[in-house]
C-alpha cells in the first residue's frame, strides 16, 4: 500500500544523464542498440523502484527526529558515504533545531561543532541572505588551500577526507514533485512513462517554507558522488523536505498545545500539614483534556482531583479548562460532599459542552484525621501504596459525566495509613500501554507494588517508579506519553499513544 502525500510518479525524464553502468551515447555504437536501450531503461527503473522504496520508509515516520534518522540513512546510500550529519535549523528562527549523526559520536559532533559557523560544512548552506541553494561537494578535504585550518584538525582527528553537503528546502504554497519518478518539470519520454506513473500521486502542502537545514554525507577518502547519484539524492532530499516541513509544523502545534494544557493546570502545588502532593502531566501529540487539581479547603481540608475531556485539540484543551475551573468552584462550596460536587458538575457539562462527555474522580481528604471520601465518575479506581499493602479501592460503578440524563453514585471512604500514598490517575496511563485493560490494571498494580523503599517516602518518586515501569519505553522514550512510535511492549502498534497521562500522588504523613 502506498504511503499518503506521496508526489506523483510521472515517469522518466529525458534530461537525465545515463546510468554508471551504460556504455557510450547510442550514436556512437555502430551495433545492438536495442540492447543498450534495455540496459539503460534496466538502469532507470531499479533507481526508480530504489528512490520509491526510500521515500516509503521516509513517508512512514512520524516525528522530526525518526524523519532526520531515516534521511541520513538513505542519503548515505544513495551517495555512497558512511557517516553524516544533518543539522535542522529553520530560516524563520522558531525552531526546534537539533542535530543529529550517523556514525558519528555525541563527542564526534561536538567536534565539529567547534569549527567556526563560516567554514563547517554546513554553513554555506545556512547562514546570511548568500546561503547557498545548491549541494557543495568538497572531494578533497586535506589538499584544499581554502581549507580552513580547525576543520582540518577535526578531519583528520575523525578520520574524514571528503563530504557532500545538501540544503533542505521546503517549497512555499502548493508544490507537486517527484519522490519515485525522475521527472522534475519535463515530460515523460518513451513508452516507459504508460508503465510508472500515476499510482503513487499526490498534492503536497508545505507547513513551514524556506530553508529547513542541511544534510552533509562524509567519506573517508577523498571521493564525491558520481552525476547520477547527485540526481537521486536531490530528488530525495526534495520530497525529504516537504516531508520534513509538515513534521515541523505539527511540532510546532504539539508545543503551542502542551504550552497551553500546561498553563490550565495549577503551576504549584499546595503545601498542606500532613500531606505530600506530586503530580505528573505529560500532554499527547495533539493535545488532550486531561487535568489534575489541589485546593486548600477550610479546616485543614483538601479537594483532589483528576479527569478526563472527551477529544483531543484545542477544544478539549479549552473544555478541560472550563470544568477544572467549574469544579474548583463546586468543591469550595460544597467540597465535603463529593457526590454533590460531581453532580453539579455533570449539569455544567450537559448545559454548556452537550456534544462532550468526561470522566472524573474528586476527592475530600482531611490529614488530620487521616480521612479521604471520593467520588468517581466513570473514572479508574485510586491505588493505595504502602509498606503493608498495594491495593485497588473499590469504588462504585458509575457513569462518566454527560452519558445519563442525571449522574449519581455514591460515595467512598476510606482511611489511609500514616506513610501510604494515594494513586490518582487518568485512563490514558493505562491506554498508553496497548494493553486489554485487565493486564493494564494488573501492570500498574506490579509497577506500584515494586516501589523501592527508599522511594516511599517520596510521592515524587513514587509516580516516576510507576511512569517508568508502566510505560513501554518510559514516560518520555519513544513509546511513551513524549514519544509518537505508539507501540506496546509486545511491538503491536497503540492506536490510543495520543492520550494525556496524568498522575497525582499524595502521600499522608
């Protein structure tokens, strides 16, 4: 199946110089042309099928840093090299920029680094007005003059001799290219053309426009891409870039999200006698409405909370806010009677989100007393950590907030041991793991269960314990809340990675 926003394939290109591998022009072969001809249609649909399969791979990541792994990889292949680097630096200076090697060390790249801007091997490509727009091979390092003399230093200390550089450009607007065809604004020529083009056609939009960055090749003799392979990874590094720009514009979306998501929720947390409070929020790719809570009630008193907006982006961003705010409202004036909290809150949300449905847990707790009565709205049951028990509370089986003309369950008490730490947490801690619920439950219940004691004195600690052992890949690898791979630990792809993960841990003294 072939990947989405792939450029049309539209055949062979007559301009383009012939294989390595082909003889002499045709005029200049008294005999057997046919057989020249075969061989040099052979020549051009094993580079087409190599550039298809290429950009397959490339159109399959889904994030800048596998995207920028996956162009260096097929670059070096397509120019013969063994190491390179690419340095992701957008013209219009809002980022991210990173770097990243192949076959090169975080030592390695910090060498390079240490070459004046003016004179590395990217910075013609990127700096001032002048920056070049075309690749610049350099196929002898050492007997250059020019040279200048710390890039000569850190070519011989890591053993390169030659490197061939190439800008990433995103077009502007509407940009129709060629990512598995040669065709790059000729027509098709020959009867070839019937046979490779059109399956594989797309319109492709560019997000971010202008310079992106640079890709540079190394070698470790002196050397330079031969014609032909110079055409091929331009043709690469072209759709490369149209790739590479719409990665960095949602990017760009997923930061302005979780900047956002993070400015809901309190900055702090409460300092209350008799009471630790740590939290853990770590926002989806596109923006959930997930939300935590802690507020300084009379008497020494506290109201929890954790929940859960239907959808994903800015309106459930916007949604989550609404009701956080609802419900901080609620659990001042009536914060001892949980029922009563969420009961109100479910009238809110069917009167003004009536498309929208949410999960809640709220909570009354009094450390003095060492007392806590909760109420969940078709929400995960807490989880009491301790020296002496791991361990579920039962709470009644209710509905989430705006699934029934008029919410109610009722409410649960339960009585916390001096040095036990009470788990809130959202569903998507459980979803992110690709799991049936059950074995979710039954990982989250070990992962809890097998807190270090020199860690249970701190709720901090224990909800990182529980982030990194639930989460396949820990909580910000690449299959956790931070990451967009998405898989479980068996390797099955997550449909639910976009969810929000939130954890709050308040530990009783």
């Amino acid at each position: 199946m072939s990947a989405p926003n792939m450029p049309k394939v539209a055949g062979i290109d007559s301009t383009v110089p012939a294989p390595a591998h082909t003889g002499p022009p045709l005029d200049d072969l008294p005999a057997a042309p046919g057989a020249l001809i075969r061989d040099r249609l052979a020549g051009w649909v094993s580079d087409l099928t190599t550039l298809h399969e290429l950009t397959e791979r490339l159109a399959g990541t889904g994030s800048l840093d596998s995207a920028l792994k996956e162009l260096l990889r097929a670059g070096a292949a397509l120019v013969g090299a063994r190491r390179g680097l690419v340095v992701l630096e957008p013209a219009d200076g809002l980022g991210p920029g990173t770097t990243l090697g192949l076959g090169l060390t975080h030592a390695d790249l910090g060498h390079l680094e240490t070459v004046p801007r003016r004179a590395s091997l990217y910075g013609r490509l990127l700096d001032g007005p002048t920056a070049r727009t075309e690749p610049v091979a350099s196929p002898d390092l050492l007997r250059d003059t020019e040279l200048d003399p710390r890039q000569r230093e850190v070519a011989v200390r890591l053993g390169y001799g030659a490197s061939y550089a190439v800008p990433l450009v995103a077009g502007t607007g509407t940009h129709t290219g060629t990512a598995s065809g040669f065709a790059s604004g000729g027509a098709a020529s020959g009867p070839v053309s019937s046979t490779v083009s059109g399956p594989v056609s797309s319109t492709v939009t560019s997000a971010v426009s202008g310079r992106l960055g640079a890709a540079v090749w190394l070698y470790d003799e002196p050397a330079e891409p031969v014609e032909r392979q110079r055409h091929l990874v331009g043709l690469y590094t072209r759709y490369a870039s149209q790739h590479l720009s719409r990665l960095l514009e949602l990017e760009r979306a997923r930061s302005r999200m979780a900047t956002i998501a993070e400015e809901l929720l309190p900055s702090r947390l409460p300092r209350i006698p008799g009471l630790q409070l740590a939290a853990r929020h770590r926002t989806g790719p596109y923006g959930g409405g997930d939300w935590y809570d802690a507020l300084p009630l009379p008497e020494g008193a506290v109201s929890l909370s954790v929940g859960s907006v239907s959808g994903s982006g800015p309106g459930a961003v916007a949604a989550m806010g609404r009701l956080r705010a609802s419900l901080r409202a609620y659990a001042v004036m009536e914060g001892e009677d949980p029922v009563a909290v969420l009961s109100d809150l479910e009238l809110l949300l069917r009167l003004t989100e009536p498309a929208r449905t949410a999960t809640a847990l709220f909570a009354y707790a009094e450390p003095a007393q060492g007392k806590i009565l909760l109420a969940g709205a078709g929400h995960a049951p807490p989880l009491i950590v301790g020296d002496r028990r791991t361990e579920f509370v039962e709470t009644s089986l209710s509905a989430p907030l705006g699934m029934l003309a008029c919410w109610e369950a009722p409410s649960v008490e339960l009585w916390p041991a001096p040095g036990e730490t009470v788990l809130l947490y959202t569903d998507g801690l459980l979803r992110r793991t690709g799991d049936p619920m059950d074995r979710a439950y039954a990982r989250l219940h070990g992962a809890a269960a097998s807190v270090p004691p020199s860690a249970r004195n701190d709720p901090g600690a224990i909800a990182d314990h529980v982030l990194r052992t639930v989460l396949p890949g820990g909580p910000d690898g690449p299959d956790g809340p931070g990451g967009s791979d998405g898989r479980n630990a068996e390797g099955a792809r997550n449909p639910d990675s976009a969810e929000d993960v939130v954890l709050l841990a308040a530990r009783f003294d």
